[in-house]
C-alpha cells in the first residue's frame, strides 16, 4: 500500500468510526468522567492523534478502542495536571485501568440511553436539548447546528457551553429515568428527535429546502432509542412517521418549486423505507399503548396507501390527535382534513379562531388561501397567498404558492370578464 492510499484509508476509517461511533465514545467518556466538556475534548484529540499514529503505525485492530484509549489517557494527564478539579486517587486508578484494557467495540459499555436522557433533561430549553442532542450523539459541529437554526456560530457554541456548564451545576444526573418518570421523560426525548426532524424537514433557504442531513440524523437517534430500548410503543411510532415522512423527499421539489403531496409522482417514493414503516407501525399498534406519535403515523400511513385518499379517516385521526396535543397546528390539519373530506365552509370556520395564534405562520395562510379559493372567496385568497409568500422559509415553496396566486387571479380575472 502506498503512502497516499495508506493516509486515503485512515482518513475514511477514522471518518467512519466518529460519524457512528462518536455518540457512544461520547457516552462512555462521559460516564467515566463526569463531564462534557472534558470527554469532547479529549475525544477529539484523540481523533486528531489517530491521523498521525494510524498512518505511520497502521490501523489498529479495533479503532474505537484505540480512541477511547487515547482519549482517557489525555484525560488523565490533565486532571493529575490540575488542570481541572482534583480527584481521588481511586478515581485515577478506575480510569488508568479503563485506560490500559485493550478494548474491543463490543465491550464498550453502551451509554448513549444515559447520554440522550441528561441531554433532553427538562431543566434545560427546548432549543438547548435539540442542539446538545445534535453535538454529543449526533456528532455535528457547531457551526452545523447553527446553520440548522439559522443561529451564529458563536451564539450556539456559548448556547452548548452553557447547558454543559448548567448540567454540571445542577447535578443533572447521567442516568436513566426511574419507572415512575420514564414515560414523561421518554416523551420529552422523542419530541427533541421530532423537533430535529423537522428542522430538516421544514422549508429551508437556499438551493437546497430540504436538508436531508437533519431528517437522516432524527431517524439514526430514533433507530438508536428503538434498539437500545425495544418494546416502547410511541418510539416505533416516531420511527415509523419519519420513515413514512422521508420516503417521499425525492418527490417534494421538483425544477425548484415545491409539489404537494396530492400531486407528487409515487414513483419517486422510497417504497421499502415505506413498508418498514408500515411494519413499524404495526407492530407499536400491537402493543395497545396509544400516543401522539403513533396517530401522526397512522396518518402517514393513509397518505401512503394507494388509491384515493381516505380523508374522513383522517379527520377522525386528527380528533383522536387533539385529545392528546390540543394545540392551535393540530387544530390546522384538523381543518384541513374536514375540507378535504368535503366539509369546507365548516372548515372554513374552524380557521378563523387560529388567525392570531397562527399569524406568524406560513402553512396557515397557505391553507386559508386555498380553501378560500375553492370556496370561491378569491380576493380574500389572494390576501392570504400574499401572506403565505412573505413568510415563505424557502424560494421553492415562494415559487408553489406564486403559482397559486397567479392561477387563482386568472380565476378571478375571468369572471370578471365572464357575460
């Protein structure tokens, strides 16, 4: 092997190891040290280290080992340095031990469950879980998960360091929930894999509205919780609606304009990402253990069923949905659905008590746009496609909703000129 191939070989090892091991050495590095910072430190310099020592040595037999050998060494050497906080001789000796194992993938203790519970703590703000979610298990960069927010790369790292700092003051345990919290806390951990999702999902600036980065990182951490603790039901179930969600991004823009669900071209969905889902699905119905996650699913499912799709069953689905999430969006595709089941003048009426909640939402003006064009209210449509245009997040949507606009002013146009 020559020196170029040989460096090109560790460059991909090592590129591999840390985009799907990182979380877990992070995780492990944490449960031995207690602290955030100092596990991303050292884990880092011993990916920086591995370049060298890979390349001029070979690859190791196992390299996420290697790496978390290296990484407790330099962690050992700065706390005996005192560049941290002192620790008990006892302590230092169980990390040298941890240190010197010639450790194998699989005897790495896997504490990425541990890891996204003290990450998703709700002491700290939505947005923080997200984010810290992001860098510790998904392993993006700051300046990633910035872009991701549209935030300042600055902003976020100050944002990262101080729920690190925050857990570590609070105590914030690196622990599974007890019996009697885990069914609250796990809904917390799935809403920060949603949220996500969505943040890839939704409408973005630039050439490219969907970051499919985002959306791939959401169904690795659902695929992750789903593996490290079978059997939950509303885990499946998100699982099960970002697949049914994903498997239609290959139709959602098309020549730069965004294409509605009705109208996009089946044949570009991603028919086994579909099935497992649907498998998916299944299975977390089986359980007789109902949740939010598993309606939006359910309703996935409809969509991707062949044929007409089945509306009434729908609407039923979004009042089941209400019940459990009585929020003013719900409220939104409720509407939504009714007018496509038929009923859209009521529809109509259930809009009207969201437009200030809603005011600064782009998929509410859309919709009111539409169904007041269906209901053949085209001033008050082309008011509300204005609206939907200014708060576009994307030029492919602003291109969707402009051809709207411009098809529901030809209507108007007509009957103006109609004897």
């Amino acid at each position: 092997m020559t020196a170029a191939s040989q460096a090109i070989a560790v460059t991909r090892t090592l590129e591999a190891v840390m985009r799907n091991d990182r979380g877990r050495l992070t995780a492990a590095l944490i449960a031995r040290l207690r602290d955030f910072q100092l596990a991303e430190e050292v884990l880092q310099e011993a990916a920086v280290s591995a370049l060298t020592h890979w390349g001029r040595s070979g690859l190791p037999s196992s390299p996420q080992g290697w790496l978390l050998r290296v990484a407790l060494r330099r962690a050992i050497d700065r706390l005996r340095s005192g560049q941290r906080d002192a620790r008990r001789a006892a302590d230092l000796a169980v990390l040298a031990a941890d240190e010197a194992d010639d450790t194998e993938p699989h005897m790495i203790a896997d504490d990425r469950l541990r890891l996204i519970f003290t990450c998703c703590h709700p002491a700290l703000e939505p947005k923080t879980r997200v984010a810290l979610t992001l860098r510790t298990l998904g392993g993006l960069t700051t300046v990633e998960i910035a872009g991701a927010f549209l935030d300042d790369p600055t902003a976020m790292g100050q944002r990262l360091s101080r729920a690190k700092a925050k857990i570590a003051a609070a105590g914030i345990p690196f622990a599974i929930p007890a019996p009697e919290d885990w069914a609250e806390r796990l809904q917390s951990v799935l809403v920060v894999v949603y949220l996500i999702f969505n943040q890839g999902y939704s409408a973005n600036p630039g050439p490219q509205p969907l970051r499919r980065d985002l959306c791939e990182e959401a169904i690795f951490l659902a695929r992750m919780l789903d593996a490290l603790r079978p059997g939950e039901a509303e885990t499946e179930g998100l699982l099960a609606l970002l697949l049914l969600t994903h498997s239609r991004h290959a139709a959602r823009h098309m020549a730069g304009v965004s294409v509605p669900l009705a109208q996009q071209d089946r044949a570009l969905w991603d028919a086994p990402m579909i099935a497992e889902g649907l498998a998916l699905l299944d299975r977390a119905m089986e359980r007789r253990a109902p949740g939010p996650f598993q309606i939006k699913a359910a309703i996935g499912a409809l969509h991707a069923a062949p044929g007409v799709t089945d509306w009434p069953q729908i609407a039923l689905l979004y009042d089941s949905l209400l019940r459990m999430e009585p929020t003013p969006v719900i409220r939104l595709h409720r509407a939504v659905a009714l007018a496509e089941a038929g009923a859209l003048e009521p529809a109509l009426l259930l809009l009207e008590p969201l437009a200030r909640e809603l005011d600064d939402y782009q998929p509410f003006h859309a919709a009111r746009a539409d169904l007041l064009a269906r209901a053949g209210r085209i001033a008050a449509a082309l008011t509300a496609y204005d609206q939907a245009i200014a708060l576009a997040g994307s030029a492919a949507d602003a291109s969707f909703l402009g051809i709207r606009r411009d098809a529901a002013a030809t209507l108007r146009a007509n009957d103006k000129t109609t004897p």
